[in-house]
DNA sequence: GTTTGACTTAGAGCGCACTCGAAGTTCTAT
DNA sequence: ATAGAACTTCGAGTGCGCTCTAAGTCAAAC
C-alpha cells in the first residue's frame, strides 16, 4: 500500500502514479471491488478505466470523483439505468454535443423524487417514534 | 363499492359488516391486492383475516391499523424478515406472553438505522443540490 | 340465465442489484 | 525463488420483494 502519492497536476485525465486500485477505491466509497467492476461492465463511467502495465485498474482523481457522486445517486435510490443515462449524456457532452440542459432535468426530476422519499420516511418515522413513545410510556408506570 | 359504513364499535375483533374488501385496503394503503396477500402468506399479519361467507377477505380497522403501520415499517426498508419477527413477538403477547421489551428494542434498532438512511439520504440530496447549482449557474452568465 | 368482474388458491416467474466462483496472472514480502 | 495476497475475466448464481398466471368460485347486472 503506496500513500506517497505525488499530487497529480489538477486535470490530468491519463492515469499516473498516484492513482488508486480497485481494493483502495472500494474501501474509499464504501462498496466492494465487485460492485464497481460490475459499474463499469454497465456502462456507468465516463470513460475507460487506466491500467497499470499489470492490467490492474489504476483509478483516477476524477474516476473517484464521478464514482463518489454516483454512489450518492445510488444511495438515494436511482436506478442503474437512469445513472447510466446520465453517464451517456456527460460522454455525448465530450464529443461537443450540449447536454446540459438533459443532464439538469435529469437532476431536477430525481431532486423531485429524492425529496418525497424524505417526505415518506420522515412520516414513517413519526410513526414509529409515536410508537415507542407509547411503548415506554407503559413501562414507564411512574 | 359500499361508502356506508355503520362504524364498527371501537375494539371490536370479529370481522363484521363495515370492513372492506382487498380491493379497497390496497387502495388505501397504496400496494398492491396481490402484495397484501403476499403479506399474508408471509405471517406478517397478527391474525387470521377474516372471511366473507363467499370466502373472500374481509379486513377490520384493526387490521388495517396493522398493515398502515407495516407499510411504514416498509417504507423505512425494514426487511420482511424483521417485521414478521415483530409481528411473532405481537403474537406472543397475545398468549400472555410479555414481549414488550423485545419489540422496543426492535424498534429502537430500526429507528436508529433510518436516522442513519436520513442523513445518508441528506447528504447526498446536498451533493446533488450542488451538482443543480453548478449547472444553472453556468446557463445563467447573466 | 348469462355475462362480467372481483375474488380465491397454488405456484411459477421476474427485475434489480449485486455477489460469487473458477481459473489464471501478477505483485509483495521473505 | 517462492509463497500468498491481490488482481484479472467471464459467466453463473443469489436474495429480495414482489408480480403474475391459471384455473376456478361467486355475486351482482342485464
């Protein structure tokens, strides 16, 4: 485990030295190693991984990145499916297409949803807390 | 549709003449006629549901008090597993049984893992919040 | 009386998101 | 030099929570 790393030039995008493995990206996000190769087999980065000349995966600052907000998306519920869309529309977007203005809506629309699953579990959570409320209060006899 | 019902007397256990039909407390509830039934196999339910004379299910208030709670339990990704535990430590009261101290402890363990899906789910509302910001800032060059 | 439609059962099927297995290669440490 | 850990690919397997199908019953509407 190399933590030297020599601060790679901010926009670099080929992959150099201080670049992580799949095992240090994986423990970073919280996920396994599995899961992000499974990420990548679906289409959901940006553009290919490097490889050091073992043809191990090196990570980028900006892979880490990408893969740091896409496990945001995840975590709020948004289908494989709907990320890989907006993986597709940041890579339409490099070719020089404009697809902002897709990607926003994109946003926008799972804003809107992300907002009633708080609305839904925050309710919920009121229920659950009214219950144990009223289970110590009975145990609570004073 | 029956609208008229003549208000089953609070506590009442049998099913009686005001209760509804799978039809209409899937509709109330939001699921599915075939979720409930799932349920049903499943023993989440605290007891049996009653039965019209034609065999067709019959739900009290009391039953929908239940399954309003269950939903939420759901809602709040609780596992099938752990609310049919829940529902046996219910049973078992019913017996004579005190299971009162197992069921808050089950319900305070899964308060506190939906606190931690809030704030999860709030931190990456901010991040994608961010992501928005940055887009329409950019359309917006004043 | 016949049709329509909601209900019943038992069991199979499905979609999603991983998760794992196998067999082979490469890095690291001694 | 060699052992063991970590990586590679490809494809299959798993767990969860529904979701649907088929064949049949029953009640009400026309």
């Amino acid at each position: 485990m190399t933590l030297t790393a020599p601060a790679p030039q901010p926009g670099s995008s080929a992959p150099g030295l201080g670049d992580l493995s799949i095992a240090e990206v994986a423990e970073r996000l919280g996920i396994s190693a599995h899961t992000l190769r499974y990420y990548e087999r679906e289409g959901l980065l940006l553009r290919p991984v490097g490889r050091a000349s073992s043809s191990h995966r090196r990570y980028t600052e900006a892979d880490l990145t990408w893969l740091g907000f896409l496990t945001k998306l995840r975590l709020t519920a948004m289908p494989i499916a709907r990320i890989k869309e907006y993986a597709e529309l940041v890579r339409r977007d490099a070719t020089g297409e404009d697809t902002e203005p897709e990607r926003l809506a994109l946003l926008r629309d799972h804003r809107t949803a992300v907002l009633a699953q708080l609305d839904q579990i925050t309710q919920s959570l009121a229920a659950i807390d009214f219950k144990i409320a009223s289970y110590e209060e009975r145990n609570t006899p004073s």
